[in-house]
C-alpha cells in the first residue's frame, strides 16, 4: 500500500489538476489504520500487472501474487459475509485485509485468484 500512496502523490506532482473526477481516478494517498477506502481499483490494477491467466495480464513478473491483496467491490464483500469468509460488517481496508487472509488458508501462494469467482456469484445473485 505504500507503494500505491507514492504513485497517487506522484501523479498529484507531475499532474496537480483537482476536480472530483480526477480524484476519484487516482484516489487519495493511503492513510494506514486509519484508512475507509478498500482502493479496489488500485488493488484489481495490480492484479491485472501480477496474476497471469486468462483474465490477467501478468506483465509484472517482479511481484510475488502471494503479496496482493483482495480489490474488493460490493458483490465480493457481501458474498464473502454470506459464504463465512468475511466477519466483519464494514465495507472498508480491514475488510480487504481480513478477506485476503482468509484466502491464504485455501491457497497461501495466490488468495486473489478466487475474486473473480466471488465477484460473478454476486453480480449474477447466485447466492440469497
């Protein structure tokens, strides 16, 4: 996640443009424990550079997929809460922590590969 704060400030440098749009793009620096937001675009956008399959583009080669975390949108977080996989209630980064480590007890080397399944049980109201 510091990796990701330092690319936000870097793009607020090079481009210090302010508008709600360009700030929803490239988010907010990372705040740590005291961070709401589960920065799942910043967090898919790695999985799309790290995770090689079907899905993902796996151009970054440098980057463990055991190190990623779960971008987690609401379909994922309201099926995890159903399936058990989730405990807490709030949409937020703990929820994403606490999310990816419970996929490290199913595969410790790659916990994000199950996001896309998640996600289409959600979006596709698999699960009532």
């Amino acid at each position: 996640m510091e990796g990701i704060s330092a690319i936000i400030k870097q793009l607020q440098k090079v481009y210090p443009y302010q508008s709600r749009g360009y700030q929803f793009l490239i988010s907010k620096p990372f705040l740590g424990k005291k961070e709401k937001s589960p920065y799942k675009r910043w967090l898919m956008y790695l999985r799309w550079m790290v995770r090689k399959d079907e899905i993902d583009l796996g151009l970054w080669q440098n980057i463990s997929k055991a190190d990623l975390l779960m971008p987690l949108d609401t379909h994922t977080f309201n099926v995890s809460l159903k399936l058990g996989l989730l405990k807490r209630k709030t949409y937020d980064f703990k929820a994403v922590l606490e999310l990816t480590e419970q996929l490290k007890q199913f595969d410790p080397l790659d916990p994000i590969k199950y996001d896309f399944a998640l996600y289409r049980i959600g979006q596709e109201k698999l699960l009532t």
